[in-house]
C-alpha cells in the first residue's frame, strides 16, 4: 500500500504594496560605497519598506505598481543645499559681474523694482519644475516671501526647507530684522502642517547683519532647533571688509557670538584656512558648496579637499539661477569634484561616491533630514531619482556612480518621486504644463525688460 504524499507546504501570500522599482543598479549612498545590481526597491505608505533582489522582491510582493527600469540607476533624491528659488526669474539678467558689483548695482535694484509676492511664486514655480528636471527632491532656499515659494514647491510635489530671510535693510517685503523674523517665524506657523516644508532662519551674511541681530537670531536658533543659512567668506572683500569693521574675520565675529554649532550651515565658505577648517570641524559646522556660481563670480575655489579630510559635512548647492544659471546638482557634482582634485593635487579627492554623499545624505543631514531622506533604507521616504544610463554617449559603463558624477547629467533623468508619487516622468513635471511654465517667463521678461 503506497503512502499518502505529502502536502507541500502552503506558499505564503504575497504582501500588498504601493510600488516596486526594479532598476539595473540601486545605488543606496548608505552603506557607503555601494552599488546594488539587479534589486528592487519597495515603497509602501510613502515610505520604502524593503531593498533586496529583484527576484525575492517578486516572490514576497504584490505591487499595485510596478516601474522597470532596465539600464537605469536609482538613487536617493539629490538635496539642493543653497538657492534662492525666485531668482529663476533673473537667469542671465547680469552675467559677467563680479559679486558685489552684481549684488548692488544690479540684483538689488531689480528686486526693489520688481520682487513681491507673484514675482517669488511663479519664480519658484519655475524653479522647482527645473530642480525636479535633474532629480532634485529637496532644497534649501533664502528668498522673501517664504509662504508663496511654500506654495509652489508643494504644487510640484517637492520638499523644501525655506529660509526665514533676514537683512538689516528695507525691502519691499519687510522694513528691519525683527520685521523680517517676524514674518518669516508667521510663515513657519502658519506651514507647520505640511510635510514637505521645514524651515531654517536665513540671515544673509555677515555684511548685512548686525551683532544685535545675530545675537537674536542664535537665541531663536536654539529655542526652535532651526538651523541657521548664511552666506560665509564667499569673497576676500568680505573678510577684508570684517577685518576693517570689527576687527576679526566673520568666522571669528559669528563664533564669539555664539552661531558657530551643528546647526549653522556656512554657504560657499571660499576662503577657509586651515584653522578655521579645523574650528567648523570641531564644532560640526554645514558646508554648503556652490562650486559653478563661485567659479562664475570668480570669488574662488573652496578648499573642499581639505574640508572632507578633516571630517566636515559638505552638501552641495546651486546657489541662485541668477549667478548660475541653472539649477542643475549634477554639474555641481562634476564641479566639486574636479575643483577638489585639481586644487589639492590630489587625484583621490572627492571620489564619485563622495560626491553622492555630497549631493544627497549630507545635504539631508545639514538641514537636520537625515533621518527621514538622503539615502535608500528602510523605513526613510522613498524620494528618489533614476537616471538612464543606456543613451550611446553613456557607453561602456563599468561603474555607475562614476557615470553618475562624471559623465551623465539632468537631461539623462527619467523619473523623480517624492514620499512616492511619481513628480517627474517622460521629460516633464506631472503636476504644471511646461505651457504655463513658459506663458510665466515670458510675461516676467517683458516686465524686467520695461
């Protein structure tokens, strides 16, 4: 009499989730050094829920959608750690300027004139729909009228960290420093809901603020856990100038009152000695490189090399459509990286996955994001960006971070998602016509040509 088989054992049920990505490489930025081949990445509830082979993730998953990606790379979101969003609306108005004489005999009569709160809104429409373009996800912005950039960055789906603006002048947005704090602290509470809008205070340099108000702003600073963004030794002027005033450089000047901690993110910081490298180490200091808009205000090379070996967090920033020209962290990635090798001497500085770090995680942790986007692990939003690398003039590619860095750019972006929605596919936003984008710029030149 022959036994009874038996039965094979019950195959567990596949999970329900949201998506599944199955890219050619996953390159996750943490662990550091690490490029995945053939992986899926799943996100459910906005959040990624797992990272592992592409064919377990088929076995332990049902997508309600799945995106394949045959010879792309997926990597987290990149972080535009300094801009100023509105300025898009300026790109080209007045190139070939040295900072200061492009700071006051140009932008700032153009912003009295014209700047309000339409001229910040579709600005920042603009560039937050040329930001998603190359897989910008987030970004850290000093401009007036936060509330209105607020609008467009959610429009688009993006997030972003908005400066509470402040300068010791008038404008048309705010008459003195406790003015401007006041209005941009109004916009902080009154955003306070939005998941994708965090807040930073924004001092704009050491040039146009006084000790009063840097002492104010190191008190609200440590009362709300806000970082501080701040222009820092972006020219030798400026030092010189710190120098003839106050009788220190404006590192020293900001340490002595009391802004120099983990929370200050010091924007371009140019011209950097060795002890001062030292001073924002100790002290966990930001760096936010803006390697284009410095080499194109000729203000110089910071000493990036010098900044990553003494330990120093270093994000990566655009800076201002209007001293760039374009918002686009894929050059600021090749930039950084052949500034540092060509400056140090050094052909190991600032290597490709240094650079990823650069333009995602550190920028994240910066403005104190870290846990929550900047690198692809469990339980962080799925903001993320996939780039294609199978266009001919990609071709071989042996490494793909190093493509990423060095050979590939903003037009070889596929898809962005933020918590993840999917906010850019097939060469535009899925939330704005490119029609109305352009009806925008039109309309703001005829009135800057006026």
């Amino acid at each position: 009499m022959n036994a009874t088989p038996p039965a094979s054992a019950p195959q567990p049920a596949s999970q329900p989730v949201d998506l599944l990505i199955e890219p050619r490489w996953i390159i996750p930025v943490e662990p550091a050094d690490t490029v995945l081949e053939h992986h899926a990445l799943v996100v459910d509830g906005g959040r990624i829920l797992a990272l592992l082979p592409t064919d377990e993730a088929d076995r332990r998953f049902q997508p309600r959608e799945r995106v394949r990606l045959a010879e792309h790379a997926v990597l987290p979101g990149l972080v535009n750690l300094h801009t100023h969003a509105a300025m898009s609306l300026l790109r080209g108005y007045a190139d070939d300027l040295p900072l200061r004489a492009w700071l006051e005999d140009r932008i700032w009569p153009a912003e009295a004139r014209h700047v309000s709160p339409a001229f910040v809104r579709d600005g920042s429409l603009l560039a937050c729909a040329e930001m998603l373009r190359g897989g910008i996800t987030c970004f850290n912005d000093m401009y007036f009228y936060p509330r209105e950039t607020a609008d467009s960055a959610l429009r688009l789906g993006m997030r972003a960290a908005l400066g509470a603006t402040v300068i010791e002048f008038p404008t048309g947005y705010a008459a003195d420093a406790e003015d401007y704090l006041a209005k941009g602290l109004a916009a902080r509470d009154e955003l306070r809901g939005e998941a994708l809008i965090s807040f930073c205070l924004a001092p704009h340099a050491p040039y146009t603020i006084s000790d009063k108000t840097f002492e104010r702003i190191a008190t609200l600073a440590a009362q709300l856990d806000l970082p501080i963004h701040i222009h820092l030794h972006e020219t030798r002027h400026e030092i010189d100038e710190s120098l003839q005033q106050y009788g220190v450089r404006p590192l020293e000047r900001l340490r002595r009152l009391g802004l120099v901690d983990p929370r200050l993110i010091a924007v371009h910081a140019v011209h950097m000695t060795a002890d001062e490298i030292a001073l924002l180490a100790e002290h966990d200091v930001s760096i936010a490189h803006c390697p284009t808009s410095s080499m194109k205000l000729a203000s110089g090379i910071a000493p990036v090399a010098g900044m990553l070996a003494a330990g120093l967090r270093v994000g990566l920033g655009s800076d201002g459509a209007a001293s760039n020209n374009r918002l686009d962290v894929f050059r600021e990635m090749r930039h950084a990286a052949l500034l540092a090798k060509a400056s140090s001497g050094d052909a190991t500085a600032a290597g490709a996955h240094q650079v990823l770090r650069m333009a995602t995680l550190s920028g994240a942790e910066a403005l104190g994001l870290g846990a929550a986007i900047g690198s692809l692990i469990a339980g962080k939003f799925a903001d993320l960006c996939a780039v294609r690398l199978d266009d001919w003039l990609l071709q071989p590619c042996f490494d793909p971070a190093s493509h990423l860095v060095y050979a590939a750019g903003r037009e070889n972006v596929s898809h962005v998602w933020t918590e993840g929605k999917l906010r850019f596919c097939d060469g535009k936003p899925t939330t704005i016509d490119q029609a109305e984008l352009l009806d925008i710029t039109r309309m703001w030149h005829n009135i800057l040509c006026m």
